[in-house]
DNA sequence: GCCAAAAACTAACGTATGTTCGTTAGCAAG
DNA sequence: CTTGCTAACGAACATACGTTAGTTTTTGGC
C-alpha cells in the first residue's frame, strides 16, 4: 500500500505536533525518537518527512509557535485590564496562571528544551522569551515610579515571580482538589503581596 | 600502554562525577553521552566502567547523593535557627536559595532529569523530594496555626515558595550584578512578604 | 475521467551509542 | 621479587537513531 484512503495532509500534521509535545513533555527532545512518535501517529517513520523538515525543526515549531501565542495572549489581556498598572499587573499574573495551567505542555518544553534548540533557532527563541519578560519588568518599573510597589531589585523579583507562577506546570493535575480559579487567585496573591508596598493595600 | 602512571581510583571517579554533573546539566542526560563523558575526563569509554556501573547509576548516584546532602544541610540550617516558626521559615528560604546558587548543577539535574530515571530509582528520588518538600510545609502549617501566617492553601504556598526559590538556579551567573546576599535577601522578603498575616509584621 | 501533486509505504544507509571483552601496565602487600 | 588487584587500553558488538531514496496509491482540480 502507499498513500492510505483518507489521509489528509493537515490533519496528519496537527497529529505530529500534538504528539510531538506530548512526547517531549513525557521524555524530553533528546529522548524522544522518530519512530516512537511515527507510531503514536500511527504513521511510518519516513512518512513523518512528508510534514517536517527535522527533528529539530519540529522542536522549533513547536516552541516558536507557543511564544508567539502566548506574547499574543498576554498582551490582549493586559489590553483588557485596562490601563491602571496594579490591575494589570494582576492581570499578567492571572493570565499566565491560567495560561500555563491550560499550556503545560507547551510551557515546559519552551523553558525546559532551549538547551536542544540549535544556535539560531535558539537565538529567536531567547528573543521571544525576552519579549515576554519585559512585559513584567515594564509593569513592575511602572508599578514602582508610581510608588506603589516595593522591591529591592526589579529584575530579580521578575525573575521570582515568573519562577514562582510558572511553577505550577510541574504539579498541577486536572481535576485536582482545587480549581483552576482558585489556582491562579492564590498565586496572584502571593505575588500581590510579595511586591505591594505595605502603605498601598 | 595500559594502567596510566598516577592513575587513582578514587580521584578517577571523582572526576568522572564532576564532569558527567557538569556535561547533563548543559546538555541534559539523554544527550550526553559516554564518549564525550570520557573525553572530558581524559579516559577511554570503556574505562568508565571501573567506576560506574552504568550510565543510568551514575544519573542516580548523582542526584541521590545531591538530595540527601541538601536534607542533611537543610536540617542543620533549621537547627541553627532555633525554634521560632517565621525565624525557621526565614532561615529555610535562604538556605533553599543560598545552597541553590552555589549547586545549580546538582539541583538542577535532580529537578529536570527525575523522567529520566527508571521507576525504581525514580521512586526512591521522590521520596527523598517529598521529605525536603515536607520541611517546608510543616513550617507553614505551624505559622497557620500560631496564627501568624495567612495563606490559602498550604501545599499550594509551598510548592509555590520552592518554585520561586528554585528559580534562581535558571538565570544566576556567577559574579553579576547582585552579591549572593543580596539575591538570598531579596527571595527572603519576597517569601516572607508573600505568606506573613498582615497584622504580625 | 485524467493527471500532477500529495501522502503514504518499504527498504536501507551511515552514524552514534551504551556496553562488553580480553589484555596490559602500574601499584602495594607479603 | 613476586603476585594479585587495580585501572587503564584497544577493538568490537548489537542496537537505535535521524534521515534519504525510490515506489505506490489516493486525492482534488481541470
């Protein structure tokens, strides 16, 4: 046989990606082969050629296409917290809880497979996240000109906060004992608080 | 030639555990791989195994002997500190980061590379995780109860403090901007900050 | 209904990898 | 000085891996 009665180009390739992830989330880009991913599509390993370029281009794919969604996301849902630097500093916090709790694959694999990207691949990537960074670090820096938040050093406490939010992809289960809502509400306090400066509440 | 003049066994296998930390914690351990191990160390391939059993055991031996050091590290810092909860709980978060920023490699591999342990092994690695794990939490649900704490849920505080802490692991140099005072300081009060009852400052 | 493009197949290539085997030279105890 | 253990060596094995080549069947536009 060759080419199978109703295969579909399209189709075939969402069921790479979708596999892709899964299966470097489970086992990490190195350790994840060709013809276990081919068999997860149910495909040969060759006919993987017909939708990807490389192993490594696919990993690309993967992580470009998630930062680029997730700039996107968050800059609609700062555009929706309006205009006062608090709020939308809970908004950032809020969305990339809830984000990551939805994502978790995706978001492991961009923080934890930078190491396997190529340098030029990796290049752009560390662009992206870099980009994604200075949406907090412009939040705190208002945040902190407008006398409203205290931290001794800007940077690091971005730093901490993203560390501290993106955390939860290691732990979360759905449908765990606490919803997704009581999730991110917790973590937007925390961080809420670690920042506020104690005259503002 | 065979036996190499000097050679030691001991000072062999400390080299080969220098370098595999060092080789995994850039490359991650599917990607490193034994030829470069050796190379590093300055032995052929085959000579590695006069000191480890297999690549998998020394993966394990690497980050069971990190996580009972850190527990054996962490208790002494608790005992130093004496018995008031928040002076514990202070005493844990910088010890966390302090011992975090001076073993990047060893923490991190111990935290990304638990997939890559085969289940018996794996199991034993959680186990000890959960123990460190179980320090903090115990310190939390002692400040909830002394009344002197104020978060939602104490497991989700924890794992979000540790997150945080680890964090530092992903963007800490050596010799940047900030002294490693400075940096334990900071994720000190960002902690503390973040789970103190408003009234008991 | 025909035909080029698409999408699958089978087979294989070249290399990399973890590990084993047999051997040999240095070291320390008797 | 001998002797047994240690720690290295070179060579190789078996497998696994990413990828390519060539072929075959289905699909969709004319």
């Amino acid at each position: 046989m060759a080419r199978i009665a109703g295969s579909s180009g399209a189709r075939t390739a969402e069921a790479i990606r979708r596999a892709a992830l899964r299966l470097i989330w489970r086992q990490g880009y190195a350790a994840m082969n060709l013809r276990d991913l081919a068999a997860e599509v149910g495909i040969q390993p060759s006919s993987l050629y017909n939708h990807i370029e490389t192993k490594q281009a696919l990993l690309f794919d993967l992580v470009h296409d998630h930062l680029t969604a997730l700039l996107a996301a968050t800059d609609a849902a700062l555009e929706a917290a309006g205009p006062d630097t608090l709020e939308r500093l809970r908004a950032f916090a809020a969305h990339h809880v809830l984000y990551h709790l939805e994502k978790r694959a995706e978001v492991y694999i961009a923080n934890s497979e930078l190491r396997a990207l190529d340098p030029p691949n990796h290049g752009r990537v560390v662009a992206l996240r870099r980009a994604y960074e200075a949406r907090l670090i412009t939040l705190l820096e208002a945040g902190m000109a407008e006398g409203r938040l205290a931290v001794a050093d800007i940077t690091v406490a971005a730093y901490a906060i993203l560390a501290m939010l993106t955390g939860v992809c290691t732990w979360y289960r759905p449908g765990g004992r606490l919803s997704n809502a009581e999730i991110v509400d917790q973590h937007v306090a925390l961080v809420m608080a670690g920042v506020l400066k104690r005259s503002a509440a």
